[in-house]
C-alpha cells in the first residue's frame, strides 16, 4: 500500500473534527453527572469513603482520616482530600462526592482521546474515548465514591507519559517522562503502592517486548524521583510521625497481606476479571478480543490500524494488570478499571477493521450506544431500589430533624455507614459489641475497621463501648438507638421507646416516662430545638 492511497483532511476539517471530538466528550461526561445525582449512596462503599471525606471537613484534620472519629489508614488520602474540598465548595451532597471519581473519569477518557488522536486517526481516537465514555466503566464506576477510579485514571496517565517518552526518539523526552512520575505520585497518594507498581510493570514488558529497554538508562531519574518524593512521601512521613505502626499497618496488612493472604473478603476465581472486563466494556470488549489473531500474524501497521509498538503496549498494559490482579485471591471489580483505556483503543481498531466498511456500520454503532447508556440508567435507577432496606436514609431524614447536635446515637449489629452523611452529625455514633471477643474471631469487615482505627487513637476508641452499656443510656434523655429491624437488644429494655420504623432499621429514643403528663423528660436543649444540619425541615433550624 501506498503513502498516497490514504487521504489527509484539510486543517479547517481537521479542526472541525477535532472539535466534534471534544463536544462529543464533554457530552458524555455531562451524562455522567446526570446519572451520578439519581441515586443514594450505595453502602458500604460510598457511605464509608463518604463519609470519611466529610468528616476529614468538618473535623479540619487533614492529615488523619477518619470513620467514625476513628483513624482509617486502609488506604491514602488524595480522595479524601478532594472530596473534602468539594463539599466545602458545593455542600453536602452526593453529587459534590461523586465530583471527583467523575473528574478522574474524564481524565481517564480525555487522555485515551489525546493519546489515540496521536498514535492512530481522529476517527479511530473519537471512536475509542465514546467506547470508553458508554461503557459501564465510566457511566457506572466514574461516578463510584472509591478510590479505584482515581488510581485507574493516575496510572493510565503515568503510562501514557512514559510510552510517549520512550516513543520520542533515541533518548526519553525528559518533560514526559516527569509528568509520568508524577502521575506515579498522585497514583500512590490515590490507593497506595500499585499506583508506581503497575505503571512501572507494564511499562516493564513492553519495553522488553519492544526491544527499547536500554532507553530506562536515560530516563531523568533524578528529578523525576525528586519530583514523586515531594509531591507522594510528605503524607505518609507526617502519619509514620505520628502514628508509629502507620507503615506496618498500611504497606504490609493493608497491601502486601491483602495481595498474598487468602482470608480477606470476596474470594473469586482466576477467571473472575475476564468477566468482570465483559461487562465493563460490553459490548466493545468482543471487538478488541478479535485483535488477538494479529498476535503470530502481524508484521506492519496498515493504514487502518495503529503503529505494533503501540498494539503491543495496548496487550502488555491489558496482560500485565489482568495476571497481577489475577494472582490474589480476593478480587474486586474495580480493581481491573486501569486496563479499559487500552482495550476501549483496541475496541476502535477492532470496529475499524470488522465493522467500518460496512453500510449498517454507523447504525450499529449508534444503536450499541444507546443501549450501553440504557443500561448504565437502569442500574442507576434501580440501585436505590435493591439497597433500600440497607440505607439510613430514611431513619436519617427523622432523626436529623428530631434529635440535637449534642445528643448521643448508639448503634449495634451493623455499622451505618451512611447514616452519619445524612445527618451531617458532628459527633461519631456509639457503636455497642462485644469487642473483647470480636478481636479474637471477627474477619474483615465493619468490625474490623473500627477496632483496628481505635488502636491508633485511645481516645476515640471511647466510641466503640459494651453491649451492656446501651441499658443505662435509655434512662438519660437525649439518647438515641438505631438498629435493623431483627435486631431485640433495645426491646423491654427501660427507657427506650419506638420512636419510627424505616424500610430495614428502626430508630428508639430515650428517656424514662414522667408519671405528671406521660412524656418524657425534656433535655435542656429542648426548649429551644436545634436539629442537625442533615434536617431538611429549615423551619426547625
């Protein structure tokens, strides 16, 4: 095939196209947002991060997160030092949290965009960033309140630096090649060590693949390490200073435990990422897959595909991470998201070659679309749905309005996480167990996190008290006890009275009965109400 055989657009289409590109980006990330305000937070994941995040607010304790007044190291705090200034900023709400996932799937997609348009064509860059943008990936987990969206988008980016580094000639281009470290920073600073590990793996392979390894002797060691160190390390050195087991804890429980032990939540098959990779870019994984054929076939770029080095970094960015993650026994779906870019741009080439030359091709592809976005709003939609009996929210809206700042919520059998959001509380909860015996044969979960956090801080440990104690607390106006709706501790204990029945908790409030007229005793505060921040009811406030 000829160089002439391939037409180029004049600069104004090019601008045209590019600018279609970009509208069509801001588009997909403004769908985003709609669907990210339709829904509650989904527990336990959002109310926990969430919450941290407000907490980490209204507290000003930048430096320590916190669940339930609790310092929570499982993972660093760039997310919730993001989070926290968007609800100062927008209030509090589920959309100023969901900001930020959703920025760091822009981020994500805008860079796959930015790095096909220079490897490949515009139509192949705009057709792989909509492939990205319709996927469940991005409508569903860009809107996600964890941290996986925000390491997934860091190293994506680190990786994209430094291939463009390497690919810059003979010698790395130094100014790429330190934004690739300092997308490792903010990688680390998002969920830890993966965020240099795996960008420095699949950067690794391809390298060797591509015969190109003796280009790392050149790479600007110095100031690039300089660079991560001031932007990554300040963080952890403040909280290894102040809390002296802070890198046991984290770097080996919280990271090398969890990758090499067997006994952490959601044990899956090897497989189970194969699955997971379907779903999160259905249908445009099947297109990408079709790729693997060229594995013993090809020899040279076509004029309708993109240049090998890049293929293969693609399939050395989509192996690596999918085998490292394969490995541990524990898998959660969100940990595989860093490798959707390369597939979304495998995806394009894939409908380029299978399906362009097609008369249907662009009704297809359209049609493929909608369905995508029709399925990322019934999710959304339903979600609240399924996880109504596990949400406070609904005990929230009561109990914001009906109880003061200074009153005492105590909890047992499960840990609310959402709950403490939705009131805008500024006193942790009361959370009643038999901890003494839950340290001995608890796994990981809720219980975990708590006692776990209270072993940093004896002083906020007080939140985490006795069963016994909730008998006594009903005698004391001003207390209050939230709890599933199988859960008997409060029944015919004195003092405590129904107070409202929700969808899947019930809410009790304190106070012995006054033999004068029947109520209860009124706190001091209670002649003049103060509701909690949470309380919609602005009359009360």
């Amino acid at each position: 095939m000829t160089q002439t055989s391939r037409s180029f657009p004049t600069k104004t289409a090019a601008l045209t196209q590019r600018q279609t590109s970009w509208l069509t980006l801001a588009a997909l990330w403004l769908l985003l947002l709609v669907l990210a305000n339709l829904r509650p937070l989904a527990i336990p994941d959002e109310g926990r991060y969430g919450e941290i995040s407000r907490w980490m607010q209204v507290s000003g304790d930048w430096l320590t997160p916190r669940l339930n007044g609790l310092p929570f190291f499982h993972k660093p705090p760039l997310l919730h030092w993001l989070e926290a200034a968007s609800l100062t900023l927008f209030g509090v709400s589920e959309l100023a949290l969901r900001l930020v996932p959703a920025l760091h799937a822009g981020l994500m997609m805008g860079a796959l965009y930015l790095a096909a348009r220079t490897i490949s064509t515009e139509q192949i860059a705009r057709r792989a960033a909509v492939m990205l943008g319709t996927s469940l990936t991005f409508l569903v987990g860009g809107q996600y309140i964890n941290h996986d969206m925000l390491v997934g988008a860091w190293i994506g980016l680190a990786i994209w630096c430094f291939a463009f580094a390497f690919m810059a000639g003979e010698r790395p281009n130094v100014t790429l090649a330190r934004l690739g470290f300092l997308a490792c920073a903010l990688g680390m600073l998002s969920k830890g060590l993966i965020g240099v590990a795996l960008p420095g793996l699949v950067i690794f392979v391809w390298l060797i693949w591509t015969r190109q390894f003796k280009k790392i002797l050149y790479l600007p060691w110095v100031s690039g390490l300089a660079l991560f160190a001031v932007v990554a390390l300040p963080w952890f050195v403040l909280a290894q200073q102040k809390y002296p087991d802070f890198f046991n804890y984290m770097f080996i429980g919280q990271q090398l435990n969890r990758y090499t032990a067997a006994t952490y939540n959601n044990p899956q098959p090897f497989w189970f990422y194969l699955l997971a990779l379907a779903l999160l870019l259905f249908p445009w994984v099947f297109f990408a897959l079709a790729q693997v054929r060229r594995v013993t076939t090809m020899t040279r770029a076509t004029a309708l595909d993109i240049p090998e080095a890049w293929w293969r970094l693609c399939w050395a960015w989509v192996l690596a991470i999918l085998v490292f993650f394969s490995i541990p026994n524990s898998k959660l779906v969100g940990y595989i998201l860093p490798v959707v870019p390369p597939l979304a741009l495998l995806a394009a080439v894939g409908w380029q070659r299978s399906m362009a030359h097609r008369p249907v091709a662009g009704k297809v592809f359209a049609g493929l679309v909608l369905l995508n976005i029709g399925i990322a709003l019934t999710i959304v939609l339903k979600v609240g749905e399924v996880t109504r009996t596990t949400r406070t929210q609904d005990i929230a809206a009561v109990l914001a309005c009906a109880a003061t700042p200074q009153d005492t919520i105590y909890v047992s059998d499960r840990y609310p996480y959402d709950l403490p959001f939705y009131l805008q509380s500024q006193k942790p909860l009361v959370v009643l167990e038999d901890w003494p015996q839950l340290r001995k044969t608890v796994g990981d979960g809720w219980h975990r996190e708590l006692f776990e956090g209270a072993d940093f801080d004896a002083q906020a440990a007080q939140v985490l008290q006795p069963l016994e104690a909730l008998a006594p607390a009903g005698l004391v106006a001003g207390n209050w006890y939230a709890s599933r709706h199988d859960d008997p501790v409060a029944r015919g204990l004195p003092g405590w009275t129904l107070f409202y029945t929700g969808a899947g908790w019930t809410l009790y409030r304190s106070g012995a009965v006054s033999a004068a007229d029947g109520s209860a005793p009124k706190s001091p505060e209670a002649a003049e109400h103060k509701s909690l921040p949470g309380c919609k009811d602005q009359s009360q406030k």
